[in-house]
C-alpha cells in the first residue's frame, strides 16, 4: 500500500476515512494511518473495507485532516444516491458474486471515479439489507433472507426501545409509587421476572441484563422486592415451582377427563374378581389435614391369639386407565407435592380427595393385603386380593396415641407393629431416628415451628403396616413372576450403632443418616438393609405417587384385572419419571427450608443451642437441634471443639430467600 493511499474501514459501526503514512511492502499485515478525525492508528490489513484514490502526504497533517473530511463528506453525498433496492432488482437472480466494478457500473451514470466506488461499499454497508459484501465484492441477499433480516432488525429496534423505556420506567418504580404498566412495562417485567428465575438460562438473558443495568444494576434481592411491589409475585413466592415448571393448574383435557369420570365412574360390584369386604371394620390413620386417604387397615381377632391384619390401597388403577388424558398428566407431575403453603396434588382434587380417596361411609374399590399373624406376630399367610370395602372413620394420630390404652384394637395393633419393627431390627434395619420438625402458620401469618416425634406409637403402626404391605406384594409380585419397580438399600458405608440397636443421641442419628447408601430402583428385587427386609416396593400411595400406581397395575395385572407392563415399558416409564421426581423432594425440602428460616429471621442476636459435627480448617459444621437445621461455624484454628460437643453459639444474620444463616460464637 502506497503512502497517500485513502482508505476506508470500519471502526464501531462506523466508515472513517484515512490516509496511508507510511507504505507498506508486501507481506505487512498492518497499515499507519491518519484518520478524519486526526488520529494517528495502527489499522490490521484486513480490516480496510477500501483503498483507492490519493492524496499528497506532503501539504502537512492539518491539510491532510481537512481534505480527509472533504473526502468523506463527498463520498456519503455520493452513497445517498444509490438506490440500492433498485439495484439489488437487477442483480436479484444472479447466483454469484459481483465485483465492485461491475457494482458500481450499475449505480452510476458517466466516468466512475474511486470516492464512486467507495460511495458504493458505503451505501451497501449503511444499509445490509439486499447485499452482503466481502472486501470488493457483492452478493445478492435472497427474498426470504431479506424478510428475515427485517423481522430481526424489528425486534432489535423492539428490544432497544425496551431497554431504554423499560430502564426509565424501573428507576421510577424503584424510586417511589410505579408508574401505570403500558405494553412495553409489561413486556420489561415478563423479561426480568424470567431472568430471576431462569438466570442465564432465561429466555433472553442479554436483554434482562442490559435493562437491569439502566436502571441501576439493579441486585437480585432489589428486584425480587420490586416485582413484589407490582404484583407480580407474592413475597413468598416459590421461586422454585417456576424454575423447575411446576404445573398447578389442569389441562382442559384432563379437567374434562375428570369430571367425566366422577359423573360416570361407578364402584364396582364383588364378584369373582373382587372380595366383598364391606362387612369389615376399617379406619384410617392420617394427619388432622389430610383428605386424600389411600390406605386404611382392619384387625379380625381369631383362635388362639392370632388375628387376620387386613391393610387396604385404594385401587386408584381401577379409575386410571393406562395412557388416557389424567394418566399421562400423573405421570407428568411425577408425585404429589406438600409443603407447608401449597399443595399440589398428582390428580385433581375431584379424583384424590373424592372418587378414589377411602372416604368415610363410602364404598370403594381396592387392593387388600390379608395377613394372619400369630399372637407373637410372625406372618403365618398372606393373600392379595382386590376387594370392595367401606371404612367406617378416620383418625388422627394424635387420637390413636390417646387411644392405645382404651381401644383394644388399636392397643393390639401397636404391639403388633413393635413386633413387626423389632424383627426388622433383628434382621439388620437400619433405624434413624430424627424428629419431625412440623411448620404451621399462626392468625397473623407468623411462622410457628412445632416437633413432632416419628417415634409415637401411631407414626410406627402406620410405618410398620406400610412397610409390611409393600414387602407382601413385592413377594406377591415375585411369585407371580412379574417385573415390577422395586427398591433395595446396600448397607451403610459406616454403621454407628451395632445391628440390632438403634441411636442413642441425636448427633449420632444425624451423622448415620449422610452415610446410608442410595436406595437403587430397578425391576429385579433386592435386599433393602435399611429397612431390613429381603425384597421391597411401594405401592401404598397410588393417589399420591406415579410409581406406587404402577405397582399396583402390577398386582391388579397379578390378580387378572389388566395386562402387566412389560419389562421395557416399566423401564421407560422409570426413565420418565427420573425428571419430576428429581425436583419433587428438592422443592419440598427446600420450602421447608425456607419456613424455617423465615422463624429464624426474628431470632437475629439470640443464642441458641447448637451441636458440633465436623471440623474443617477454619470452621465447624455445626447442627442447630430446634430447628434441625445445618450451618457453618467461623472459628480460628485455635478453638478445640470436638463432634458431638453441644455449645451456644449466636444468629447473626438470615436470610430465606437466599438460604443463608451465619453464625458466631463467643
């Protein structure tokens, strides 16, 4: 490139004009170059959009500088005239690359000179609708890449507006009473409240940040306040039911299924293949809320000590039919979810708290386990039968705890269930026992946090005839040669407490429980050393649970009542379940989580009592016992404490939104 060569190239989105200093030999990749705008630059080869015409380097550098700008002034005056839709008309058909000649040819009339040439990469890259170009050469954008260009340059301008508009509109609203919400304000607060949820993974996260970022930069905790402020969500909104997509309200298909069904489902009649059972005394046991009641039981004394143990699963598969609208929707959601707020139930209401639920006084079809146990509780017989059967009350478990001594059959059916756990014991369970720490809500909305013990005598009749059903149909469907979802436990990495004990202290039920081994779900049966029983499934919870429905379809197909799954529709079934039932438990937890924290909130500067777990380098893992509840404990390398010693430490600070607690200790 000669010295006093002009060039034109590209710098933010604008063409400069400038002239060569220096010349260049071949093989030199960068240019010297004095700007229009009296810059001096170090311009790489490449990035030169045109080079021709002259100057003389020798008038000075202000002279230089003036007639950079004359050039540059003509060259635009010159760009304005070219028609470039008018030309793309022309070359519209034309399959190939255009020179820059032949372009220019086409633009101008009369002799063609090199500020002509440069006009015309000017007017192509002011306007890059109709051409894309590459150093001197032209090539013809089709129609659909033209519209297409267009509805991207739309949205850009779209976005732009949004982000200016949508920024200004931000600081007032953060600044005092929210203006009223036109479109655009609408449109901001549907981008940023995505961007909350979804992060990068947000639908335009770019867009949100760039927003974000003219009104201030504003933090997430600011904006989360804000889009309380305006309605959007509530001040406890469970951020997690929309990251993970949560459905809470019914399809219209699946609401129609629905109704269809309670208004045409009947009950179906005894007969070959169902046991009338109505004659039976049954109950239910469940908490004081509860509405969707799937299993209740029943207790027959005979000769010599021993008694028929009836316990009976709603046969929600008499109901749900494989693959039609309210089945794919279960399958869909995975599981019921409870949380101390919400709940949203695997089936509509209609159908798990009415038609399918074992309502009191109402006949209903089910799955019956009837187990004779011998007066010293061994298992003497079991049969699997569906039935039609009728309870007759519910009760709470804190009615059946004051009933023990008064009611002969609940009295029985306690030392039953002891003995049904101390043989599992025996057998090498592994029980942990953790309290329940129960969240409930007080006139004022206040968080109030009470303690439950898993270890009443009615939490373990209930537990001790659960896992005794699902331990009788995994058997049964073994019997019967069925594929089936079953669930075994390897034995715990490290057992602190011997077989045939249980934990002492709280600390060491806690640290046993981070040891247990993951329980392994797959279609042939195992041993499950936690609850210490050779085989196991779960099928008691068909109204709640996708995967105890599936059992159960599998013990109905045992009984004759439909067609089993097949091994591969049972594994893909599994394979579809994997997703919702990944977020099902970390949801739940993690509200609870929440609530807790939210109590913890007013407890900033108190002391409370705390437990050391672990050591690390410059902190303790500690447990808060009240609250359950894990966290991090500052202290230099100094301090001696140990696991298991109980100390006082201070809250310092909360927060639930975010899931931090910090602690001290003097």
């Amino acid at each position: 490139m000669e010295k006093g060569t002009i060039i034109d190239f590209i710098d933010s989105q604008k063409m400069i004009c400038a002239v060569a200093t220096e010349t260049s030999g071949t093989g030199t990749s960068h240019l010297r170059l004095l700007t229009e705008n009296g810059r001096e630059v170090k311009l790489p080869l490449r990035r030169a959009s045109y080079a021709g015409g002259r100057l003389n380097p020798s008038v000075g550098r202000q002279a230089l500088v003036d007639q950079l700008k004359a050039t540059a002034h003509k060259r635009s005056e010159l760009a304005e005239r070219v028609d470039i839709k008018e030309v793309w008309d022309l070359l519209k058909d034309e399959d190939q690359w255009i020179d820059l000649a032949s372009m220019t040819g086409l633009c101008f009339s009369g002799p063609v000179t090199p500020d002509h040439e440069a006009a015309v990469v000017r007017a192509i890259f002011d306007d890059r609708l109709y051409f894309k170009f590459d150093h001197n050469r032209f090539y013809p954008h089709t129609e659909e890449q033209i519209h297409a260009i267009c509805v991207r340059r739309d949205k850009e301008a779209r976005q732009r507006a949004m982000i200016h508009e949508g920024a200004e509109w931000l600081k007032k609203a953060g600044a005092g009473t929210p203006p009223p919400m036109d479109e655009t304000a609408r449109a901001v607060v549907d981008v940023l409240a995505d961007y909350y949820v979804f992060e990068k993974e947000a639908k335009e996260p770019a867009l949100a940040r760039e927003i974000l970022g003219g009104a201030g930069n504003l933090s997430p905790d600011t904006l989360f306040s804000l889009l309380v402020r305006l309605g959007v969500w509530d001040e406890h909104e469970n951020i997690d039911l929309l990251r993970h997509r949560v459905p809470v309200s019914w399809p219209d298909d699946v609401t129609k299924a629905s109704e269809k069904l309670v208004a045409t489902a009947g009950i179906p009649s005894a007969g070959p293949d169902r046991v009338d059972l109505t004659g039976l005394s049954l109950f239910t046991i469940d908490g004081s809320q509860t509405l969707d009641f799937d299993d209740a039981l029943s207790l027959e004394p005979m000769e010599n000590g021993a008694c028929r143990l009836g316990i009976h699963i709603s046969d929600v598969g008499h109901y749900i039919k494989k693959e039609d609208p309210l089945d794919a929707e279960a399958l869909k959601r995975g599981s019921s979810i409870y949380t101390a707020d919400k709940k949203i139930p695997m089936l509509p209401a209609e159908i798990s708290e009415g038609l399918c639920s074992l309502v009191a006084g109402k006949p209903r079809p089910a799955i019956s386990m009837l187990i004779t146990l011998s007066s010293s509780a061994e298992v003497m017989e079991c049969r699997v039968v569906a039935s039609v059967i009728r309870v007759e009350n519910h009760l709470t478990y804190s009615q059946v705890n004051l009933s023990l001594d008064k009611d002969e059959r609940l009295g029985r059916l306690s030392r039953i269930a002891v003995r049904l756990r101390e043989k599992r014991v025996r057998d090498g369970a592994l029980l942990i026992e953790i309290p329940e720490l129960y969240v409930q809500f007080d006139d004022n909305r206040a968080v109030v946090l009470a303690k439950g013990d898993r270890e009443s005598p009615s939490r373990i009749l209930i537990e001790e005839m659960m896992i005794l059903a699902n331990t009788v149909m995994a058997r049964f469907l073994k019997e019967h040669g069925l594929p089936a979802i079953f669930r075994s436990q390897p034995e715990p990495k490290t057992r602190l407490f011997k077989k045939g004990t249980t934990g002492e202290t709280l600390f060491q039920n806690w640290v046993q429980r981070k040891m247990v081994a993951r329980v392994v779900v797959d279609t042939k049966p195992e041993r499950h050393c936690g609850l210490g029983v050779d085989l196991y499934t779960s099928a008691t919870s068909p109204i709640r649970k996708y995967a105890d429905l599936i059992t159960q379809r599998q013990v109905r197909a045992a009984l004759g009542l439909e067609t089993p799954y097949t091994e591969d529709q049972l594994q893909h079934l599994m394979q579809m379940l994997q997703q919702p039932l990944s977020y099902v438990g970390k949801i739940q937890q993690a509200r609870h989580r929440y609530w807790v924290f939210k109590h913890l909130e007013t407890k900033t500067g108190q002391r409370v009592n705390a437990i050391v777990l672990d050591r690390f380098k410059n902190e303790y893992s500690i447990l808060l016992p009240d609250y359950l509840t894990e966290c991090r404990l500052p202290m230099p390398p100094s301090a001696l404490l140990k696991p298991k010693d109980t100390i006082q430490v201070t809250i310092q600070h909360v927060n639930a939104r975010n899931g931090v607690i910090s602690v001290f200790c003097n």
